[in-house]
C-alpha cells in the first residue's frame, strides 16, 4: 500500500531543508550523487579570461574582474580607458561596457591613464606601502605613479574602477 503523501511527506522535507541548512542533505545520505561532495561548485571566482597567454603575449597580468572592463584593442575600442607602462610602446586599452565595473591587474611602471565618459578610479603601489588612488579625469590624460610621485618611484597598476 502506498504512503499518503500527508504528515510523513512534510516531515521528510522539513527534515531535508534542516539537514541542508546545516550542511548535510540526511535524506541523500549514503546515495551516491545525492547530497555528497560530488558536485562541482557553481561560485564565481571572476578570474580573468586567457589570463596566462595575454600575459606572455602582451606582458600585462588582468587577474579578475566583473567582466564590464575587458582589454581591448586601442584602435577599435569605445569608452576606452588607456594606460601608458614606462615598458611598452603602445598604451594598453580597456574598454568599459554598462554601467562600469572593476579590473584587478597587475601592471609595473604606469604612469598615465587617460580617462572615457565614466567616472574612473586607479589604484596604485609602491611595494611596502600603501595603495593609492588616483582620479582619472574625464577623456584626458591624468598623470599617476611615478609621473605623479616626487620621488619618483615606480608604481604598479592594481585596480581600475569604472563608474556613471
């Protein structure tokens, strides 16, 4: 004879939402693929995309982020904001889509960023010392680190946030 689907049906899902409230699944116990540790975890971690080969194409370390601030090509990119490294040749272009995002990177020796339509903030350091953040002024170069420093010293390029 078959349960009624009453009482001892909502105490088996009272039961079940306790058990995973806590951390177990008691009704899948010892059911393989039920409840156990089997199941790849569906968390974020924001890591960048291709990080490793942009680096040993383009020298340039792009951690994580929101992915509304992705590199780009400078010679196609809108809302882009542009950021000289005393090593390179060509300034590296980021372009800024929706309403703005964040990029953590990791990029020695910056020295100027220029600006798009977006409020934007920079984070710089120094090793050893404190981070520190820079306004970048509207669609116009803004001097950082080093260019911005009286000593002189060399800055790394941490974090850029992008906002309207």
């Amino acid at each position: 004879m078959a349960k009624p689907h009453g009482r001892a049906a909502g105490e088996t899902a009272t039961k079940r939402a306790q058990g995973l409230l806590a951390g177990v699944d008691p009704v899948g116990a010892g059911v393989p693929g039920a409840g156990g540790d089997e199941m790849p975890s569906a968390v974020e971690d924001f890591a960048y995309p291709n990080a490793e080969q942009i680096l040993k194409e383009q020298g340039i370390r792009l951690i994580r982020g929101d992915g509304r601030i992705m590199l780009a090509d400078c010679s196609d990119a809108t809302n882009a904001v542009q950021v000289y490294a005393r090593d390179q040749d060509e300034p590296f272009c980021f372009s800024v889509t929706g309403r703005g995002g964040y990029l953590a990177l990791d990029l020695p020796k910056t020295y100027m960023i220029k600006g798009n339509d977006n409020t934007t903030k920079a984070d710089l350091t120094v090793p050893g010392e404190a981070t520190t953040t820079y306004d970048i002024a509207k669609n116009a170069w803004t001097q950082v680190g080093e260019a911005a420093d009286p000593k002189k010293r060399e800055h790394t390029l941490v974090e850029i946030r992008s906002t309207r």
